[in-house]
C-alpha cells in the first residue's frame, strides 16, 4: 500500500507538472497567432494608410477579399473545379485594373466634360460632368435592360428592370464622375476586383447550380455499400432453407 500511495502521489505530481506545461504551450500558441494576426492587419492597414491615403480601405479590402476566399473554399467543398474559380479570379483581376486605371486617371469626368462642352454648354462647368455622367448611366441601364427583357422573352419583366437597372445606371455613372485621383481611384478598383470575384463565382454557381449527385458520391461510401449488398445477396443464396435471411 505504501508503494501504491507513492506512485498515486508521483502520478499526481507528473499530471501537475503536464497540465502547468499544456497551459503554458497553449498560451504560448495563442499568442503567436495573435502575433499573426497583428502582424498581417497591422501591415494591411499599414500599407493603406500609406499608399491609399486610409487605414479604412484596408479594412474594406480586408473584408472583401476574405468574403471571395471563403466563397471559394465553400465552391471548392461542393465540387467547383480550380479551373472555374481561377477563371474569376482573373476576370475579377481585369476589372479591378480597368477600374483603378480609368478612376485614378479621372477618365470617365474628363470624357463627361467633353461631352458636356459640346452638348451642354449653357449648364454650369462644375455641374457638367455629374449631369452627363448621369444621363449616360440611366440610358446605359435602360439599354441592358431592353436586352435582358428581349433575351428572356418576359416583357411582364420590363417595368421593374427599366427602373431597377436605370436607377442602378444612373447612380454608377454619377459615382464614376467624381475625380478620386490616383490613390483613391486605386483603391476603389481593387475594392470593385474583390467584389467582382464574389460576385462572378455566386453567378457561376447561380447558373450551373450545384451537382448534388456528384456530391453524394464524394461524401458517402457508395462502393462499400454496394459491395455489402452483393456480399449479403451472395450469402442469402448459399444459406440453408429456413435459416435467416
């Protein structure tokens, strides 16, 4: 008893000494992940501030590119191929270029100006941009909306998109008449990327839908199960009459 009392009291002081250094690990990993994790906003919100102006653009691109990440990782669990999500990823890539390049360069509010100079020269020059800019969105939505309705054979459809993608229109070509600047209009084109990419895989997804045959298959054990049925068939038939099943 007394060498059982013994082992007893070392057995409790080595499981002591294991649970203060289990703790003490953990608090150790936490930590460096914490570390990590300050390291990569604090850098984001770093390199925003200083080459975008903002920490707030870091915040929002932040978002926006762990949205698309997880987004993609949900389509890659139901069975999207690499070569699909990569697809919009590049997509997303050029828009966000094309973005950044024309409103960093104020393209669009130059192209306003000079149309506004020579269709609208009795409207005042500073409002000039924003009116042209306006009315080209609003006839840009009402054209795709034409065409959508046209492409799905609804004219009952026609009302809403009319006011939904002029609306949408008008307020797009508003917003691309402000001039940003470089840093700004950088920003808000990797923001509009990483939007993008969302958006193009949900309407990849929202177009092809999700094969749920495929996904069975790679998540439940077909091929045991039908070899267990053969094996149970093959059994019953070689069992003597009247003894079970």
């Amino acid at each position: 008893m007394s060498h059982l009392d013994l082992a007893k009291a070392d057995a409790a002081a080595i499981g002591g000494q294991i649970a203060r250094a289990a703790a003490l690990v953990g608090l150790a990993v936490a930590l460096l992940l914490l570390a990590g994790i300050l390291a990569i906003v604090g850098s984001a919100l770093f390199l925003s501030d200083w080459l975008l102006g903002s920490m707030g653009w870091g915040i929002l691109h932040g978002l926006l590119l762990c949205a698309a990440v997880a987004l993609a990782a949900i389509l890659a669990v139901i069975g999207f191929d690499g070569g699909r999500i990569g697809r919009s990823f590049v997509a997303a890539i050029v828009i966000g270029l094309v973005v950044a390049g024309l409103l960093g360069l104020d393209a669009p509010n130059r192209l306003y100006t000079l149309i506004g100079e020579a269709i609208l020269p009795g409207v005042e020059p500073g409002v000039r941009p924003l009116v042209v800019g306006t009315v080209a969105g609003a006839l840009l939505g009402i054209a795709l909306a034409v065409a959508a309705v046209l492409r799905l054979s609804s004219g009952g459809a026609l009302a809403g998109a009319l006011v939904g993608l002029a609306a949408a229109g008008a307020l797009l070509g508003a917003v691309s008449a402000i001039t940003f600047g470089p840093q700004a209009g950088i920003a808000l084109g990797l923001a509009v990327g990483y939007a993008s990419w969302s958006a193009l895989m949900a309407a990849d997804i929202a177009r092809t839908g999700v094969d749920t045959d495929a996904l069975k298959q790679r998540f439940m054990p077909t091929q045991t199960i039908e070899t267990s049925k053969e094996t149970l068939e093959w059994l019953r038939r070689r069992m003597p009459p009247g003894i079970g099943s």
